[in-house]
C-alpha cells in the first residue's frame, strides 16, 4: 500500500511540475507575440511615414521650391533610413522543440499557434520583400537633397517604386497589416484563457471571424468618430470667424 501511495504522490507531483512548465512555456510564447505584434506596428508606422514622403515629392513634380528645404532634408533623412530589425522567433523554436509541445493535450491549441506563427513568417518575407528590399534599391548616393530628389525624378526604377507606394492599387500589401494584427490579437486572446484549453475547432472559426468583424466595426466606427470631430471643429471655427 504505502508503495503505491508513493508512486501515486510522485504521479501527481509529476503532472503538477508538467502543467507548471506547460504554463510558463505558454507565457513566453505569449511574450512573444506581443513582441512581434509591436513589430509589426512599427513596421506599419515606419512604411506610413515613407508613403507620407514620397507623395509629398510626386506632388511637387521637380519644384522643391514649394518644400521648405528645412522638410526637404527631413525627406531625404527618412527614405534613406532602412530599418534592419528582425521578428523573434525563439520562444516558438524552444516550445516546438521541447517535451512540453508533446504533453500538451489541446492539440487545436498548437495548430492555432503555429498557423500564427507561419502567417508571421509569410507577411515578414512580404514586408521585407516587397518593401524594404526595393526602398534599398531605390536609394541613390547624393547627399544634397536637391540633388537626391532631383536623381529621384530621372531614376525610372526608384519613381515607379514611390508610385506603386502611393497608389490605391497597393491597398492589398498595406492590409496585410491589419490582418496580421488581428490573427496576433486572436491567437493571445486564446492563450490568455485559463483551465480546459480544449474546444471545438469549428466553434472557434466562427468566433476568428467574429473578432475580424468586430475589429473592422472599430476601425468603421473610429473614422467616422474622427470626421465628426473634424466636421465640428471646422463648424467652431467658421462660427468664430
């Protein structure tokens, strides 16, 4: 009897020290997503304020003139500025390597993890491709921003690149970004809930798509939020005129 009380005390003690690890492995998986979400946000960000720049310069069609040079020197800083930051992936490498992916009995939760991360993998290779490869090859060598953006308005490679950038037609790279963010958001809310990690896979594509929908109402909802104030504002003014 007492031997198998004691088998049955180190069983227990076992599967406690299996949910511990399980537990914290989770949480640096977790860190890890936010870390690569906030990637992401930057990434977003930085491209933003290039797009900024380069329609700028198409606008003024050679005539920097209508540039302050100060602004000038501040457009030639920022798309010759080549972010070389890297997504971390380590956490994921660890777990997936590691005998606590193997005693994970929610398996649907590892599918949804590394469907997550294989979406990270694919939109950093677009980014890095489809971005910050051709911003490197669309870069020249002149110091003087007059210069630069003057050789930027013969070089027919670099103007197609702050075309293709500015144009509406490249609306399907810049969403690439959201739904990243969304796929990120979704993923840590699933590893957030705690006790049974089990559920019915069909279940959850239903509720993915709801979180989809829910964020596009709050984007919907936040730009109309932004033109009323702009609409009220410029009603407050003219009433003060």
């Amino acid at each position: 009897m007492a031997i198998v009380l004691t088998f049955g005390v180190n069983a227990l003690w076992e599967k406690r020290g299996d949910k511990k690890k399980t537990r914290e492995m989770l949480i640096l998986v977790r860190n890890e997503l936010e870390t690569n979400k906030n990637w992401f946000k930057y990434q977003e960000e930085t491209i933003k304020k290039d797009i900024y720049v380069y329609k700028k310069i198409l606008e003024a069609k050679g005539d920097w003139s209508t540039i302050p040079v100060d602004t000038l020197h501040e457009y030639r800083s920022k798309v010759t500025t080549i972010a070389f930051s890297q997504l971390t992936v380590l956490a994921w490498q660890i777990f997936q390597n590691s005998e606590t992916i193997q005693k994970i009995s929610d398996k649907e939760l590892v599918i949804r993890l590394a469907g997550c991360y294989y979406w990270i993998d694919k939109i950093h290779d677009i980014i890095m491709e489809e971005y910050w490869k051709d911003k490197k090859k669309a870069n020249t060598y002149e110091r003087d921003p007059y210069k630069y953006f003057d050789a930027v308005m013969l070089n027919k490679e670099t103007l197609y690149f702050y075309e293709r950038m500015s144009s509406d037609d490249n609306a399907g790279f810049k969403n690439v970004f959201f739904y990243i963010d969304v796929y990120i958001d979704y993923t840590i809310s699933l590893l957030d809930k705690t006790g049974n990690y089990r559920y019915d896979m069909y279940e959850k594509d239903n509720e993915f798509a709801s979180f989809i929908e829910a964020r596009i109402d709050s984007v919907r909802n936040s730009r109309m939020d932004s033109l009323l104030l702009k609409k009220d504002t410029i009603q407050i003014k003219s009433e003060n005129q």
